[in-house]
C-alpha cells in the first residue's frame, strides 16, 4: 500500500462507517488516479485533506444534526413554558422564547442541507437571517412581557408597537437573505429588495400567531423532530437500495 | 431547480456517454478552468446521484483501483436541457445589451 493509499485511508476515518464501506475503495480510486496523472503520488495535499474532512463531518452529522437540534429545540419550548407558567420567568422565558425557536430554526436549515447534500451560501444565509430574525422578534416580545408583567403572554397594547418593530427587522433580514435569489430569478434589484422585505414584514404575522402560544411552538417543534427522522429513514434507504443496486451491477 | 457549474459540468459531460468519477472530475475541472479537491468532487457526485440526475453504472478494478462509472438520467438530460437553455437566452440577452450600448456609444 502506498503513502498516498494510507493518508486516504486515515482520512476516510472522518466519515461514518456505513459511507466507508460503500464509497471508501471508489474514493480512494479517484485520488490514485488523481496521483498517477500529476505524476505525485508522495502524499495527500492540505486541501484534499481539508475537502474530506469538511465532507466527513458533513456525512457524520447530516441525518443526526437536523434530530438533535428539533428534539433539543422542542424540549426547550415545553420545558421552558412549563417553568414559565408556574412563574420561574427568568430561566422560563429564555428556553422557550430565545433557545428552542434558535434550535428549531437550525434545525429547518440543516434539514435543507441534508436534502441538498451540502452546507452553501443558499443555505448558510437564510439560516443566518432567520436566527437573527428570530432574536429580534422574541427580544422585543420579550421587552414587552417585561414592561407590562403580564406574564407569558403580552398584551394587546405593547404588541402593535413592539410587533411592527420587530416585524421590520425580520422583513430587512429575509430580503437581504433573498433578494440575491430573486435576482438570479429576472428581478431587478429594487424589486428583489421590495419583496423580500414584504414577505418577511407580512411573514411575521403567523410567528406571532404561533409564539403566543406555547402549545402552538411546541406542536410545530414536534412536526420538525417527525420530519426530521423520516428524512433520516429515507436518506439512509436511499444510500442502501444504491448499494444493492451497484452490487447487482 | 438549482444546478450548481460543478452540476452542469458533470451533466454536460456525461450528456456525451458514460464516464468513470476521475474521467467526470477532469472534464469538470476543464470546463470550469480550476483544479477541485477529490473529495468535493465526490460529494457532489452522490449529490447528483440522490438527486437522480445520474446513476451509478457499475464497477471497474483497474490497477487495484476500484472505478465507479456514472450515466446521465432521462432526469438528469431534461435538468442539463432547461439549464443549458437559460444560460442560453441570458448569454443572447447580454451580447444584445452589449452591442445597444456599442451602439449607442458610436452615435453620441
């Protein structure tokens, strides 16, 4: 066995078992004909080594990540409106307004990563936004639960004003997020920024709808987790019938 | 549908017949006049693959390397064709802006 042989080999340790044992010998085929055609077959370069490690990390979190994230988020929203209810608001509040719609947000997106097969701009962005969207929105519900101390939930007159604002902050972050893409689409640039910016401001709504209630996030985070694992099933059934495929091939 | 330049590279070349990955990474890398890590490469392949644009098409051992041959999906044919298309009337659509402006440019 080669040098270059063993450092594919070591590096192949990144990935899950399962990926090795199905793609393992054809990726090691790539990179030894790689070598022979650019006459070094000496060792395996920095970048080739930073490309698996990003893709073995990628393949050993794909289906686990979007899971955890979902379960964690969803037990963040219960747990926290429990304690909430039962008026421990300090570490109440915090789990179900700020950790789990975070933790359910990075679960939706890396869900998209796991069908899309990668992390990319297209899916790193949105994320971004969304999260810091988030933020925004339940930093000023929360302001608002503080100043008028009327618990969980707030009331009607510190939400037109708190609401409008923080409506505005997910509107700029979901056009920044998607003007690019409608762009791309054919739409001149003060269009893409004019629609992103409705759909986010007019978008917020039914996240307001769905924070006032605490029942409502934690049904939504409890979808996700289903989603998620069924996206889990699916992905690994599809990496299973292609291998029997290749073996009958 | 997204299709990425690695995609359409990868397309357009299996459009030609069937290829191995290293024979798919070279073209790729031609088309796209820039050198791709392996591994990158890859991934994008089985990208492609559970997108079911391509499909895997058996195994080779040559040299005691194991190659894995691909071939282009009537999926993969209709996404290379639409994509093919619109990178076509945008090309037309910016030589037509560009020869206005010469126009305009000549008659100032």
């Amino acid at each position: 066995m080669t040098t270059l042989e063993q450092d594919v080999e070591r590096m192949l340790r990144w990935y899950p078992r399962r990926w090795r044992q199905q793609h393992g010998d054809a990726l090691i085929g790539l990179h030894m004909d790689r070598a022979e055609e650019a006459g070094d077959a000496a060792k395996l370069s920095p970048e080739d080594q930073a490309a698996m490690r990003a893709a073995g990390l990628f393949e050993r979190t794909r289906h686990t990540l979007p899971i955890i994230t979902a379960a964690l988020g969803t037990a963040a929203i219960v747990v926290g409106y429990i304690l909430a209810l039962g008026g421990n608001n300090a570490i109440g509040n915090p789990l179900w307004l700020f950790a789990g719609p975070l933790l359910l947000s990075l679960s939706l997106w890396s869900l998209r990563a796991s069908h899309d097969g990668r992390w990319s701009v297209q899916t790193v962005v949105p994320a971004l936004a969304s999260a810091f969207a988030a933020l925004a929105l339940l930093t000023t519900m929360n302001i608002a639960i503080l100043r008028d101390g009327t618990g969980i939930i707030p009331s009607v007159g510190s939400l037109w004003a708190v609401g409008a604002l923080s409506a505005a902050f997910i509107g700029i972050a979901v056009a920044v997020a998607a003007a690019p893409s409608f762009q791309r689409g054919g739409m001149s640039k003060d269009w893409a920024l004019t629609v992103g910016f409705a759909a986010g401001f007019v978008g917020a709504i039914p996240l307001y709808l769905g924070l006032l209630a605490g029942i409502v996030a934690a049904t939504a985070g409890g979808v996700l987790l289903w989603l998620t694992i069924r996206s889990a099933r699916q992905g690994s059934g599809t990496t299973l019938f292609g291998a029997e495929q290749r073996e009958l091939a | 549908m997204s299709v990425t330049d690695l995609q359409f590279a990868v397309l357009s070349s299996l459009a030609a017949g069937r290829r191995h990955g290293y024979g798919l990474l070279r073209d790729a890398e031609e088309q796209l006049e820039k050198s791709l890590p392996v591994a990158t490469a890859y991934a994008a392949l089985e990208v492609m693959v559970s997108k079911g644009w391509i499909t895997p098409d058996g195994e080779e051992v040559v040299q005691s390397r194991t190659r894995r041959y691909y071939v282009l999906s009537p999926t993969g044919a209709q996404t290379l064709e639409a994509r093919a298309d619109q990178l076509e009337s945008q090309a037309r659509l910016a030589h037509e802006r560009l020869r206005n402006a010469t126009g305009k440019a000549a008659t100032a």
